[in-house]
C-alpha cells in the first residue's frame, strides 16, 4: 500500500490529481494537504470525497511543525507538491504570499520528507509540479527545453524558479528522490475564474467585457488539465529520479484568437447570433512584464515515457465550455464573496 500525499488538492489542477490517482489506483491511500485558500475548494472533489482510500488535511505548508506531523502520522510515501500561489496578476499586486507559500512552504515539505524519510530512500519520491514560465518568455519562434536556461520574470514565476532549484539542491545535497515537471498551461473544469479561459466563459454568459490585455497577441500553448494529470502520473512512476520533464500540448493559442474562438462556442451554445460574445471584447492595459510567448517542447517525456496528450484542443475547449455551462452552482459559489472586490481592484483601473 502506498501513501501518497498530494498538496494543492483542492486547487484546480490538484483536483484533477487526486481524481485520477483515485480512481486509477483504489489500493493507493491518497491524503490531500490544502489550506483551502481563496483558490482552494473542496466542492473540487465531491465526487470522490467518500472514497475509503481518500482523506482531506487542512493544513497550511508554511507551518513547518504541522506539515512534519503529517508526514510522521501517516507515513507518507510520495509527493506530488502542487500547493501554491499560482496567479500572475495576483503576484504582481502582492508578491509575498508568493515567496512564503512557493518557496518557503516548499522548504518545509522537502524538510519534512528529508526528516520523515531518514535517508532510507527506497520507494520514496518527492514529486514537484513546476511551471514552463521559469524559462522566460520566447519570441516568435523556439520551444523550452528541459535545457533552456531559467529566466523568470514575474514575482510568481521567481518563486516556481526559486522552489525549482530547492527542490534540485535538496536531490544534490541530501539524496532526497526528486523529480521536477515544467507544464504550460492549464484549462479544463474547476479552474478558478481569475485565469483567461474561465473568466472569458464566465463574462460572456454575464454579458460582461472580455478584458484583453495589450493587443491580444501573447501566445500560450495549452494542455487538457487531465492531460496534465496523466502526465504527472506517467512520470510519477516511470521518470528517473534527479530528472525534469517538460509537459506540453503543442498546441499554441494567441490570446485574442482563442478568445474569439471561445466567444463562437459560447454564441452556439447560449443560442446567441454569432458574433455576439466579439462585441465584448474590450483590449485593456496590458499586464506589467508580460511574457509574450511560451511553447513547450515535450519530446523527452514523448520519446522516453510514451506520454501523449489524448484531446484535440477543439474537443477540449467545447468540453471545458459545457462543463462551465453545466456547473453554474459551482460558478457562483466560487464568483460570491471576495471575487466581485478582487475582479474591480484588478480590472476597473486598466
Ligand atoms: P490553484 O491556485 O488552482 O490551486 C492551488 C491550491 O493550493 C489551492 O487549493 C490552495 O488552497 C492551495 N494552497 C495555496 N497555498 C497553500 C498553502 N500555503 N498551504 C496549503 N495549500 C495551499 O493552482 P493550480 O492552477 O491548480 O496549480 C497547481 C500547481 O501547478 C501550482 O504549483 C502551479 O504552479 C502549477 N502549474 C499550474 C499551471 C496552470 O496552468 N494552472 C501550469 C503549470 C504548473
Ligand atoms: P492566465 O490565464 O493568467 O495565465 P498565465 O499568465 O499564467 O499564462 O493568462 C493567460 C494569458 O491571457 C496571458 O497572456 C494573460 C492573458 N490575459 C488577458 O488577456 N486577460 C485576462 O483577463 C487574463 C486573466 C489573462
């Protein structure tokens, strides 16, 4: 029986982990950690909560005491670490929950396996779920590599960056078992409407702007959140410890054309006029450093692990878009309390 401890579960793409590892392994026992921040939420997992190899810990990693005792408690065998702050335009107006929770509470977990584990590594592994935007941003042509060199350039990607090389020093230093995925981005269901794709769905069925920031011509290449997920496990239990992967869905977007893509899907699906959602889209000052474009090459883990994505992103945007559509009560329990202030505070000055 292996205790796998996943951190962020409650989180968007934490969410997803915990389902898939749920429900691919039912002789696993999975302990999600999460201290249910603004983007932690446990209505991510009602449908497997009341699995018998599933169990939720509120606990913060910025508490070095409490996040040794889980491990001590419960005998943790692996590590997927996904807790963190994770939105860009958040770390700009409040860099330093950032540095604590990405990289401080980063130290505390690596400490609590390195201390749990005393040095009888065998069958243990401290997974870290990083981000492609450690290496920067591109210009219009190239891909990262697990080689490009770091080159972080928000609070937020400084403190993924920063947790990376942790992560690597505690394997260099200590011997702990590490492995490190760079992902690009995200979407699919339960992703918090702070981010382009469910904020944009989220708009125009309110018939709100669909704020665009500069021209619209950032790029991000984008991947299936249970892509991700299948991913991480491939990698979980077929990478080499000491190593990286990147994870990728080849699949590039400019911002303005997957917003005009998304405005189609919503125009059908709410029997609105086609061209409808467009009439929104409002262009706004744009985000302060904002990377212009970033591409993932995933051979490595194609040609070594055999992973592929499984969804066309047609597929997986018209899926995305139904699940918000079918998901209303999820969208307005997350959009009550603070989201209105957060949505003025970021959004009526631009
Ligand atoms: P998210 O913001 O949706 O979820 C983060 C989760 O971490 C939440 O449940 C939150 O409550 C929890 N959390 C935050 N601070 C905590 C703390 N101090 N202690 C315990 N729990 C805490 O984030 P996400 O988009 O699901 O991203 C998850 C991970 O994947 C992050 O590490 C992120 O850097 C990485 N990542 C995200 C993307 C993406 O597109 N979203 C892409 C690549 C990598
Ligand atoms: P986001 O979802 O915040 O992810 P990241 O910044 O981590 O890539 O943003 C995706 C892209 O969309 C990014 O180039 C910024 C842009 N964007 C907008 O144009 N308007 C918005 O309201 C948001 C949230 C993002």
């Amino acid at each position: 029986m292996k205790t796998i401890l996943i951190t962020g579960g409650a989180g968007f793409i934490g969410s997803h982990m915990v389902r898939f590892m749920l429900n691919k392994y039912p002789d696993y026992r999975i302990i999600n950690l999460d201290s249910l921040t603004y983007a932690g939420n446990l209505e991510n997992l009602r449908d497997v909560e009341d699995k018998l190899n599933y169990s939720f810990i509120k606990a913060d990693i910025n508490d070095a005491d409490a996040i040794q005792k889980v491990f001590d408690d419960h005998d943790i065998n692996g590590v997927i670490h996904l807790a963190a702050e994770s939105h860009v335009d958040r770390s700009i107006s409040n860099p330093t929950e950032f540095i604590h929770t990405n990289i401080v509470g980063t130290v505390n977990l690596l400490n609590a396996a390195r201390h749990h584990w005393k040095d009888n590594y065998e069958g243990r592994l401290f997974y870290h779920v990083s981000t492609d935007e450690v290496y920067g941003s591109l210009g219009d042509t190239g891909l990262f590599t697990e080689t490009t060199a770091y080159d972080p350039r928000s609070p937020y990607s400084a403190s993924k960056a920063s947790s990376d090389h942790l992560v690597r020093a505690w394997y260099h230093t200590f011997k702990l078992p590490v492995i490190i995925s760079n992902c690009s981005n995200n979407y699919g269901g339960y992703q918090f409407p702070e981010k382009l794709i469910p904020l944009i769905i989220y708009n125009i069925k309110h018939n709100k702007p669909l704020p665009i920031y500069g021209k619209g011509e950032n790029v991000r290449d984008w991947l299936y959140v249970v892509d991700h997920a299948s991913a991480i496990d491939r990698i979980f239990h077929k990478g080499c410890i000491g190593e990286t992967y990147n994870i990728g869905g080849n699949n590039e977007w400019k911002n303005i054309d997957l917003v005009k893509l998304l405005c189609k899907i919503m125009d059908d699906r709410l029997g609105r006029p086609e061209g409808t959602s467009e009439k929104l889209i409002t262009f706004v000052t744009d985000r302060a450093g904002h990377d212009l474009r970033y591409a993932i090459d995933s051979g490595k883990l194609q040609s070594e692990l055999g992973w592929e994505p499984s969804l066309e992103f047609s597929e997986g945007l018209e899926k995305t878009v139904d699940w918000y559509l079918a998901n209303e009560e999820w969208l307005n329990n997350v959009t009550s309390g603070d989201y209105q202030k957060y949505y003025d505070k970021m959004y009526s000055s631009r």
